[in-house]
C-alpha cells in the first residue's frame, strides 16, 4: 500500500477482502459488475489483486463517454484483460431504434425505460448467468434508495446473491484510496460528475445538487435508477 494508505483505510479495505472471501466460499462463483466509476477504481484494483477466481464485466452500452473508454484501456495497462465488455444484442438495439429513433430515450419515462432495458438490463442479465453471486460498488449514502441496502442480501429480482463491499464507505475514502494507489479514474470526475453513465444521459452537477442529480436528469428523482438496483421493498425490473 502507498504511504497515505492510513490505518483506518488499512482496515476498511481488510473487511472489503474478508467480506469477498466469505462470500466465495459459502456462494461459489462471484462476478463484479463493474461502473468504471470511482468506487469501481477501488474494487477492480482490490479484485484484480487479490481474487484471480473472481471475475468483472462492464457493460458497454454503446453511448459511453469518450473518457470512460479512456479508463478503460487505463485498466486493461494496468491489470491486463480482466474486464470482459459485454454489449446489448444487435437485433434488440436495432429495433429499439427503429422504434424510437436514435436519442428516442428523451421522450418519455417509459421509452428511457425501454432503453435502459435494451442497452443495459438484457447484457446486465446474461453477464450474471451462471454466477452465484454478483458484487456491485454502491454505498449507501449515493442515494435515498441505496441507502437502505445490506452487504449481503439474497437478490430476488435476478435470482443471486448480491455483494455490496463498499456500502459504508464514505466518497472521502473512495478517494483516499484512489490517491493513495495512484489509480486510473474517469477524468469527468474533475468536472463535477460524481456518477457517471451514459453520455446523453449525464451532465456535470452544480454546486448543492446530490451526487446523482446529473443522471437522466430531465427526470423526476423517483423514476431516476436504470434498474440494475431496485429500490426496496420494489419488485421494479427498471425504477
Ligand atoms: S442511460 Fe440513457 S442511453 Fe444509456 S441505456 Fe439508459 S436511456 Fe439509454
């Protein structure tokens, strides 16, 4: 570890690895559902060293950010091929477009939904198939509906456990370990967008607005997750 590594990260990151390490020997095969966020930074450099058996996907909806790619190929130097992309399925994109046009995802709650589904959700489904488990990097103070979730929780929605390692972490120590390993990170992360996902589908954020406020902003807060994380005590395939 670098030298700003302090001893209560030390110990943060020691219970991200004993949780990984538990979790696979009760569960089995695990798979981390990598964002190529800034927590993504954290789990990729731990799992990339530490768990050879675990492996990662991204999920490449084709409407990235140039800077994503760009870190991308920053992990790929870095840790060599261990994040498989996975992309929607040709036919399904195609007829998604022809049904609602290129940037169709702007007309309505329903047809962003509907893209959601497409470019994301169905990859999202067949990158899982087969794990018994699937590690995601969301903490609890990102949102209001992440805040209620677990470390370890069954996960009825796609049937596998879901492992959430970084939930207490704080954006503070996200950072104090990005810095202290000098890790590759999205460079939009300096221009004020805290979460980031599609590009016409995220801007920057302005000063007072919640980390998320940049993602489908146009929006009511309510409708605003792609579904990949429902919130509790909702059976939604995409919130
Ligand atoms: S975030 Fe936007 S572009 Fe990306 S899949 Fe959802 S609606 Fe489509």
């Amino acid at each position: 570890m670098g030298k700003l590594i302090t001893l209560h990260l030390e110990e943060r990151t020691a219970q991200v690895r004993a949780l990984l390490a538990a979790a696979q020997a009760e569960h089995g095969r695990l798979v981390y559902s990598n964002s190529l966020g800034a927590e993504a930074m954290v789990l990729t450099d731990i799992i990339a060293s530490d768990f050879p058996a675990i492996d990662m996907f991204s999920i490449d909806t084709g409407r990235l950010h140039e800077e994503t790619y760009t870190v991308l190929e920053k992990l790929q130097h870095r840790y060599g091929n261990r994040i498989r992309l996975i992309a929607p399925e040709a036919a399904a994109l195609e007829r998604l477009i022809a049904r609602q046009g290129v940037n169709g995802f702007y007309a309505s709650v329903e047809a962003r939904q509907e893209c959601c589904r497409v470019r994301k959700i169905e990859p999202f489904r067949r990158a899982i198939a087969g794990y018994a488990g699937w590690i995601t990097g969301v903490r609890r103070e990102q949102s209001a509906a992440r805040a209620g979730g677990e470390l370890r929780a069954w996960d009825a929605e796609y049937g596998l456990h879901k492992i959430s390692p970084l939930l207490e972490w704080s954006e503070a120590e996200v950072w104090q370990y990005i810095r202290a390993r000098a890790l590759p990170y999205n460079a939009l992360h300096d221009r004020q967008y805290p979460s980031i996902g599609c590009s016409p589908c995220t801007r920057a954020i302005q000063p007072g607005e919640s980390r998320r406020a940049g993602r489908w902003w146009w929006e009511q807060s309510e409708s605003r997750e792609c579904g990949l994380h429902p919130r509790p005590g909702r059976q939604a395939a995409v919130a």
